[in-house]
C-alpha cells in the first residue's frame, strides 16, 4: 500500500529524475529500505559457481550502477546483487531524454549508454559499506573506445573490481552503446573471453582466490549465435551467462506512441523472448551450467517460468519498479 502510494507520486516525474531520487533517497536514507518496505523472503539456499546464495532473487545490473545503494537493497531481501555497468573511466551517457516509462505495459525503454562515474568511484562505494553477501560487478567499455580495443577497458574493469566482487559479468549486450553487440559475434568474443580468461587466471594467482566470470547476453540474437555464445563460454572457462539484456524490437506494443524511442526495450513484454533465449541456452550448455534469467519478471510466476525455462537464478529490474519490494519475495517464494 504504501509502495504504491510512492510509486504514484515518483511516476508524476520525469523517469530518470525519479530514478535518481530513490537512489539519493536510499543512498542517504538506506535504513528506509526497512519495515514496510523489506519483505520476508523464504529460505532456500542455493550453492553454485562456489556461491552460497541465501535465495536465487538477484537485483539486476543498471537499477545502481555506481553501487550507491547497497545497503538498502540488502535490505530488501535481495539473494545477491549486481551493480553496474560501470566503465574504466566516468562518463555522462546518451543525451536526455533517455528513459521512457510505458506503464500500460509494465516496461520501460532506455537509451542511457552506460553512464556511470567510473570504476574507481565504484570500488569507493563498496569500500564504506559492510554488505557481506553476494555482490556482483558488471563491467563494459566507455563509448569512445574502438571496438577493436574493447578488450583493453574490460581487463582495466577486471583488474580493478576482481578483489572487490563475488562475481563479474562481462556485458557485450546492451544496445546504447555503439558496436557493444558486435562482441557478440564469434571472432571478436572468443578473442575476448580469451584475454579476460587469461587475465582471470593471473589475479587468482596473484590474490588466491578466483572469482566467477558471467557473460550477459542480448535476446536479439539468432540460434547459431546462441550455440557459438554457449561454445566460446565453456571453451574460456566462463561460469555463467546471464539471459538477457534488454531488446530492439517492441514485441507486444501495438500502437504504443513511445514504441518509435530508440533503445533497449525492459519489463513484461520482453518476458518471452527471453525465456526463448533462455531454453535455448540451456539445451546448448547443457544441464551444470549456471544460467541467470533476467527480463520481464513482473510476478512470482513469472520467476518460475524462468526457472522451467533453464535458470538456475533470476534478477529483477523493471518488475521491482513497477510492483516494488514486494516482488522479491513473491519470487524467491516460487524459485
């Protein structure tokens, strides 16, 4: 009731402007993310990539990327949280607007590109905070940097967060920044994923630790994308990928008018193309590999079809801004 009465007065703003209000809210405030807020998630813990995790309900990439607000979802309930996508040097992102809510719908479109204050900024934050759970960082490349050297800024981001994450995911998905999704493509990610292995391989040495790496992946692929993404990944000693960044296309719009906005659609109508994405994931890496379901999750069912679809995890974004807090324990619930 009262998540809705708050929802109500931050959907009267700008999307993006409501966006950083609660971050500054509960980056300020974090003990707000408390009763009524905070749900009751149930216990049932999960062992994978070396993880404990106290549920399978992530936060999702992109909702805090400069890892401001730790605290307060830890409060929440969260199984694990990522932050991110931050990039070796601090950048503003797309032009504004570039965010567009379609309530209707439960989605939203974005074009931000990644904007984020910098990996070092990052780290800072997670320094003054005493979260001990499961925390993952998502690394990406700054918009200026060529495609062909895209390699370099994810070894700078891997270097950097390695010591200070549970896990990294690797993201050549997101289509807000130029050419990111050509990484996709089956030279320039194995000559990636190669790099990044081998540079994973040194830190553990180097720190006596080795840390999962997950890849996240658009749903705007074909079939043979999918089987040489699910090759490269146990090829370069990849843990996990995650399923999926937001989409290009507008499935299940219709004469929506903000379905012309360039960007990456989120939210419920991107659910079953990436639950496709997802089935066919798991039918190319086969059963023991760690997959996380992410896109379209609005409710505990939508969680389990996730789960029936080859997750092992799911992460929510868009369906916590539109349902609220609640939603993390009506997942882990059904998961």
């Amino acid at each position: 009731m009262l998540y809705n009465l708050a929802r109500s007065a931050l959907f009267r703003l700008d999307a993006e402007h409501a966006h950083e209000l609660t971050l500054a809210t509960f980056k300020n405030f974090p003990r707000l993310a408390t009763a009524p807020f905070a749900c009751q998630t149930s216990a049932k813990p999960v062992e994978l990539m070396g993880l404990k995790f106290p549920n399978r309900v992530g936060l999702a990439a992109g909702l805090d990327k400069n890892g401001e607000c730790i605290e307060a979802w830890a409060r929440l309930g969260f199984g694990f949280i990522e932050v991110g996508t931050v990039t070796p040097r601090a950048q503003p992102g797309n032009p504004k607007p570039r965010m567009f809510r379609l309530p209707q719908h439960q989605a939203i479109i974005n074009r931000l590109g990644f904007n984020n204050k910098g990996v070092d900024y990052l780290l800072a934050q997670i320094e003054r905070t005493d979260y001990k759970g499961i925390l993952g960082i998502n690394i990406g490349k700054n918009f200026d940097t060529p495609i062909e050297n895209a390699a370099d800024d994810y070894l700078i981001c891997l270097r950097k967060a390695h010591a200070a994450a549970s896990y990294i995911t690797v993201n050549i998905s997101s289509p807000n920044t130029k050419n990111l999704r050509d990484l996709q493509d089956e030279e320039r990610l194995n000559d990636l994923l190669r790099q990044i292995r081998d540079e994973r391989v040194k830190l553990a040495q180097e720190q006596g630790v080795r840390k999962p790496l997950l890849v996240k992946i658009a749903p705007d692929i074909s079939g043979t994308q999918i089987e040489h993404i699910a090759q490269a990944a146990k090829q370069f000693d990849i843990d996990g990928l995650i399923a999926t960044n937001t989409t290009v296309t507008r499935p299940q719009l219709g004469d929506e008018i903000l379905a012309k906005e360039q960007g990456g659609l989120s939210g419920a109508p991107l659910r079953e193309l990436a639950n496709e994405t997802l089935r066919k994931l798991r039918t190319a890496v086969g059963p023991d590999f760690t997959l996380v379901g992410v896109g379209g999750i609005v409710s505990g069912d939508d969680a389990l079809a996730k789960r029936q679809a080859g997750a092992d995890l799911v992460q929510v974004y868009t369906g916590f801004i539109y349902q609220g807090p609640s939603l993390i324990g009506d997942c882990a619930k059904k998961v």
